[in-house]
C-alpha cells in the first residue's frame, strides 16, 4: 500500500549506513509527476568496502557512461552523502543487506510503495542453507499470477542466473530500461522480471504471445497490481508484434519455455535489435530433431542416434551448441548453463548472451563443420541469414 514518501526513505536511511549488514544499494529512474525534478546524477550506487583506513561507504554516482567513484568514512560524512542521495528525486530505490532486501518505488501522485523480503541468514550452516530468492515466495505478486510453487522455483532461479549478466552487460543509465518477454505464455516471468528489476531503476516491459486470451488476462493482471503504464501486453508472433514493443530497440531479452523455434525466433529478434543482454531457456527441439532423423549420420557417430531417446538427447544438446556459437558469431558472449534443478522441470538449459559487438574469432571454421558434417540447417541460422523473416 502506498505511504509518505518522507516515511519510506526513513526506513532506507538505517540500512544505507549499517556497515556490517549493507550488501548494496541503487537509486535510479526519475520520479514522475508533480515530485519529478530533475536529477543531479542519473544513478547512484552504495556498497560497503574495506580499505586501509577501514571500511567505508562507496558511492558510484552516474551522470554519463563512466561513473565517479568516492568512498565516505562511516560517521558524518557518510551521513551527509546518505542524506543528499536521498533528497534526490530518484523514483526507484533497491537496497540489499544479508538481512532483508528493500524496494521502494515513488508513484505518479508523489507516494512510496515499500516492499520488503526478508534475506536467507547468513548465520545458517553450509549444510542447511536455503537457497536465496530474489523475490520472496510469499510475494503476494505469485498469488495473483496463481503461480504454484515449481514455476515460483523456476522464476526465481532464472532471476538468480539472470542477475550477473545484468550487472554486467552495457545497460543504459540515461532513460528506462526496455525488456520483452517473447512468448510470454502466462507471464510468471514477465511480472516477476518487472519486480526485480524495476527495484533499481525505472522499467518498461512488454510481454509477446500469440494467444489473445493471455493478452487479455495479462493486462488485466497488470491493471489489478498498478503497473498498466509500465508492463503491457500485445498478440501474434514474435516477428510481427516485436513492430509494436517496445518502443524502441529492446536492452533486455527475455524467453522462458518459447516452444520450438518460438526460441529462435525471440533469439534472431534479441540479435536485430542487437539488446545488450538476451537471456532464453528453451523449451522443446524439434526443428533440428526432425532434420537429424531425416539425415545420414556421419560416421562414427551412429551409435548416437540409432536409439530415439538418445538421438532425441544429443539433438537437444545440438541445437542448444549451434544457437550459442551463431550468438557468438553475431557479437555475444555466450555461455549456457543448468539454471535450476531438473526435478522444477526438465527444461533447465539456459543461454545467457551479453553483447560485446565483436564476433568471437574460433567460431565459424567450428560451426560450419558441424552442420557440414550433420546435413542441417539450424533454424535460427536461416533467419539470421534473412531468409525466416
């Protein structure tokens, strides 16, 4: 519920100068409306470090792509550099402690809304700690999805994995953040990657099905949780609805289970769009399963594929290595990882991309081949190459 904006950065102020239990802090995004000033610093940064005269109070502050760093000594300064970030107009703040994580976002009428989760303990065994979530399963945000606990899981996870490449792809800082969900289905991601990230910094976010009816219900959730302005929702394919979101070239990426070449589809429109971060757990393959059962297998590899169920296994794998190495080809740094435990689903394979703009030099001699060699043609090869739309 909203509350006294004055109220709300109270309750940030303990925390931002705690130095044993800070972990980090961000501030970004303009307030909207009557309070939306201008800001003195596009982003700013806090996290405690230890330096030689002790730990201190770092301050990254952003007002074009190279920040400037200051460390403030815990004590009046930090307090003086605490108490101007907060008078700034800044409409989103993210504060993390091994305590309680807090979101606080500024509405259009000049309100907070405060949320709060609390941290896995730090105290905990190895042997018994839980997993941290980035968003509390509690969140009433997973009862008005109606989300169960194995997709709460796989949300959560793919958040988690999703977090490091956040950090470290070349967002912008100077206007929202644009995501797309392609293939968004029920958008347990879509609203989740809302929250998340829309802790640190003002988000725009569309989510892309095919289904009317997920649109319809979709928009109707984002309605019912306030943020109709900020997360929508279109219908039809990937290729065609991407004209209408976002409204500009996307930063952020997102496919979770799109069937089939639904993947490869989000895959060719993250690499047009060249977004700084793509970040795909594939679903079903069956493009390239058809394609290896209709092929000769080269010799030696028989043996791979003369049983179904491993042929169906290895062409997984197959189409999972073929899409990283064309990302890696169009510019990506690329690594494909298991995001969570297959006993959540067995689709746990994810690909996580982060633009550098330069081909990596190993890959085409290697790609070209592979599928030489297999007599197949990746789906998302064809459309890269313009001939899949």
């Amino acid at each position: 519920m909203p509350e006294p904006l004055e109220i709300a950065l109270d309750a940030l102020r303990p925390a931002l100068l705690d130095p044993q239990h800070l972990v980090r802090a961000v501030a970004a995004g303009r307030r909207r409306g009557p309070a939306g000033t201008a800001l003195r610093w596009q982003r700013a940064e806090l996290r405690p470090v230890d330096l030689k005269g002790g730990r201190q109070l770092q301050i990254m502050t952003y007002d074009g792509p190279t920040p400037v760093t200051r460390n403030e000594p815990y004590g009046p300064a930090a307090d003086k550099a605490v108490e101007e970030l907060l008078k700034e107009p800044f409409g989103n703040w993210h504060v993390e402690s091994t305590t309680e994580t807090m979101q606080l976002r500024v509405t259009k009428k000049g309100a907070a809304q405060l949320h709060r989760a609390a941290a896995a303990s730090a105290q905990q065994t190895a042997h018994d700690r839980a997993k941290p979530h980035l968003i509390d399963p509690g969140d009433p945000l997973f009862s008005v999805l109606g989300a169960g606990a194995s997709k709460r899981r796989q949300v959560d996870a793919f958040l988690r994995a999703m977090a490091p490449a956040v950090d470290d792809a070349r967002l912008p800082v100077d206007r929202p953040l644009r995501v797309v969900d392609l293939g968004c289905g029920n958008a347990y991601l879509t609203f989740a990657a809302y929250r998340y990230l829309s802790g640190a910094r003002e988000v725009e976010l569309v989510g892309v099905d095919l289904r009317e009816e997920a649109r319809a219900r979709n928009t109707g959730i984002a309605a019912d949780l306030g943020w109709a302005d900020r997360v929508r929702f279109v219908a039809g394919s990937i290729a065609e609805s991407t004209r209408e979101a976002p409204t500009g070239p996307a930063d952020v990426v997102l496919a979770l289970h799109a069937c089939d070449t639904a993947t490869d589809d989000a895959l060719a429109q993250a690499v047009r769009w060249e977004a700084p971060l793509v970040v795909a757990a594939p679903c079903c393959h069956h493009d390239l399963q058809r394609q290896l059962k209709a092929a000769n297998t080269p010799p030696p590899y028989g043996v791979l594929t003369r049983h179904p169920i491993l042929r169906e296994r290895f062409g997984d794998a197959l189409t999972d290595a073929l899409r990283a190495a064309l990302l890696r080809r169009a510019g990506y740094r690329t690594d494909v990882i298991q995001f969570v435990d297959a006993e959540y689903t067995p689709r746990n394979t994810m690909i996580r991309a982060v633009r550098t703009g330069t081909p990596a030099a190993d890959v085409d001699e290697e790609y070209d081949e592979l599928v030489a060699a297999w007599g197949i043609t990746p789906y998302l090869q064809t459309l890269l190459d313009g001939a899949g739309g």
